[in-house]
C-alpha cells in the first residue's frame, strides 16, 4: 500500500504528463521559460528539499498492525519515499529528483525543464507540458508550500479523499 502513497509525490510532479503534445491533434509543445529573474523569483534559486506531506484527513498508511491514522504523511514514510528535491537555477532550468538520495530506493525519478514565479503561481515546464502550482512561500522565504486534492489508500485498502500539502524548504 505504501508505493500507492509514494507515488503521489511523483504524481504530482507528473500530473501534467497526462496531456501530451505528441497527439495526433498537432498541438505543439509550449516554449520554456526564459529570460532574466523578476526580483521576486531570485528567492527561489537554490535547492529545496520536501519536509512535509499533510493531509486534511487522517490515513493509516502504515502496514505496523496498529491502527494509527494521522494526518502527518511525511512521518509515516520511509526514508526514500521522503526523499524529493526541486533544484531552481538562476538560468530558469530546475530539476525535480526522487528517491535519489536513500539507500536502494525504487521509484527513483529526475524531471527536468524550466521554471518561473508569477506573484504566487510557480510555472513548470516539462516533458511538453505545463504545471502551474499556486505556492505559498512562509515569512522568510525558506519554505515554500502547495496543495492539491487526491484519493489514498490506507493500509486497509478503502480510499480516503484528501487535500495534501507539500511543503519543500530551503537547503542551507
């Protein structure tokens, strides 16, 4: 149950691969993001790591047989499941890594492309397609969230509708 679970970092990060251009439409692909850094987004070079995974609703996806839900995901994932990191250069190319950093970690995953903040909606751009997450950065600008609603399997198999926030901090 809990590669369900993980997958929704994944998920999420490639949630805009569903609409491809490759379609027999014709569609093209969208420009990446360039030009110089606005002042707002120079905040956001750097590399952030995830931190948190929150749910409005407590699961239980850990197979420990205790009954525990809670609505803290991040604690209730192993070490390579925590693991995802956006890396944003001042050159607007970023880099998304999964599961690169924990020891024989699967699902491991890197996505690249180019980035831009517009007020408060970070702009991807990957694999021909565009992702516009509205981010929430906190009072000094070292953490930055989004949210996104999804269905999650407990341990027990039902399937629990969930807002979940991602929150990724700044490495220092």
């Amino acid at each position: 149950m809990k590669r369900v679970i993980f997958s929704i970092v994944g998920l999420f990060v490639m949630s805009g691969l569903v609409l491809s251009c490759s379609s027999d439409d014709g569609a093209d692909c969208p420009e990446d993001f360039s030009g110089a850094l606005e002042a707002n987004e120079e905040k956001l070079v750097g590399q952030w790591q995830l931190t948190a995974i929150l749910a409005d609703e407590a699961v239980d996806i850990t197979d420990d047989d205790t009954e525990n839900p809670s609505t803290n995901l991040f604690a209730q994932y192993n070490e390579c499941q925590k693991d995802g990191v956006y890396t944003f250069n001042a050159d607007r190319s970023y880099i998304f890594e999964q599961g690169q950093n924990g020891t024989n970690c699967q699902n491991k995953g890197t996505f690249e492309g180019t980035w831009q903040l517009s007020s408060n909606i970070l702009g991807l751009i990957f694999s021909c397609n565009t992702q516009n997450l509205v981010v929430t950065f906190n009072g000094s600008d070292t953490a930055f969230s989004f949210s996104d609603d999804f269905n999650i399997t407990d341990v027990s198999g039902n399937t629990i509708e969930a807002n979940i926030t991602f929150t990724y901090s700044l490495v220092e």
